[in-house]
C-alpha cells in the first residue's frame, strides 16, 4: 500500500488479507474473536488469558502456542483456587516448563487478584479496562490492549506488526488504521485487528524483509480491487 491511500483501497487490501488467512486455516481464530465478549469472563478465563499475554510478552506466539497446555497443566488449569491451595508445587511445575521467575510469578499473582476479585469484580473493573489492566503485574502500557482484546473489549492492540502496517498506509496509528476499516465495514475494531495481525505473522514467516511483506499486502489490494471493480 502507498502512504496515504484512500478507505476504499485500505478496505479492499483488508478483505484480501482477510480471504487469504481464512485459505489458510485460520477462520476458527477471526470467529472466537467476533464472539468474545466481557460478559463471559470467569476468574479462570481471566487468568488464563493473562497468562498467555504475559508469556508472550517479547517471544513469539508460535513458541508460547507450543508451552501453553504444558503451563495449564502446570497450573492447575489456570484455575484460582486450585492455585491458591497449591501454590508451591504450582510454581515449580511451572517452571519446570518456562522457566522465567518473573513471568510465572506475575501469572501467580495475577490468578490471586482474579481469586480476590471474584468473576462480578473483574467484569465490572473491565469496564474501563486500561487502568485496571495496566495495574497487573507484567502487563504494559502496549500489553493491556491484547489482554483486552482477547477478554473482549474493542480494541487493536499496537504490535510491531500492525505498527507497520499503519506506517505503511499513512494512518498515524493503529487505532486510526483498525478504527477506519471497521467503521467501513461494520466490523469490530479487535475483529480487524486480529485479521490484519495474523496476515502479517504469515507474510513475516515467508519472508524477512518488511518491505516485501508490505509490498505484498499492497499488490494484493491492487489485484483484488481490479476484481471487484
């Protein structure tokens, strides 16, 4: 995409991603976020969804993905309670699977706030998710918006990838870039967040050059835009 690029062109490079990561066998991922919703969060899935921000918090989603139901099992199922009562053995299974003190720690800490909380507090603290979120061990000022986006709210989270992409089509953020998209289309802003960041994490793995993943999003609004022209 060139900088600048009117809606129009921004939408159709948009559906193109959209249409090649459904191709390759990612739909399941594009509808569980379409169907996440705040309303259903418990102190499990809280947790477990906190867990899997901090652990990806500077590594790759693939390596996280691979570790992920060796740490539930770990930790009891990412369950509270169950860590509550076994906290020691907890933590050392833990480790034994990732072994970062500090991020198994902040995974800990963070099931004891869910624990305190209760299911009703976290819904209701989610409301206004930043300051809330933001105050969780390990989670930063980039990271409150994934573990938003995957509990339910409407938000894009400002990764390098999408950062790119908003570069890359003269929007002056990734809020600006997702928010553009949705509104044409009706979409929830996380719903195209989740689409625009998957398509680059496959385009990334084709390819180490930035500029040939970008080019290559471009190329694919310009051959699908003369198509549905």
């Amino acid at each position: 995409m060139t900088a600048g690029q009117d809606t129009d062109a921004l939408v159709r490079g948009y559906l193109a991603a959209k249409r090649d990561i459904f191709e390759r066998g990612f739909v399941d991922e594009v509808i569980w976020q379409s169907n996440v919703g705040t309303s259903r969060v418990t102190i499990r899935r809280f947790t477990s969804e906190a867990a899997w921000v901090v652990l990806c918090t500077g590594m790759r989603e693939s390596v996280v993905r691979g570790l992920f139901s060796q740490m539930s099992d770990a930790l009891r199922g990412f369950d509270p309670v169950a860590l509550d009562r076994y906290s020691a053995e907890a933590r050392e299974g833990a480790l034994r699977v990732f072994a970062h003190e500090r991020k198994v720690d902040a995974i800990l800490q963070i099931a004891s706030i869910a624990r305190s909380m209760g299911a009703a507090g976290l819904r209701e603290a989610l409301r206004e998710p930043e300051s809330f979120l933001r105050s969780l061990p390990y989670i930063g000022p980039v990271t409150w918006r994934h573990l938003a986006k995957n509990l339910g709210s409407d938000v894009a989270k400002a990764d390098r990838h999408l950062a790119r992409l908003a570069e890359a089509t003269g929007r002056c953020s990734v809020d600006a870039l997702c928010g553009e998209i949705a509104g044409w289309l009706g979409e929830p802003a996380a719903v195209v967040d989740i689409v625009l960041w998957r398509w680059s994490v496959l385009h990334a793995g084709r390819c180490r050059s930035r500029c040939h993943c970008l080019r290559s999003f471009s190329s694919e609004s310009l051959r699908v835009g003369a198509t549905l022209a």
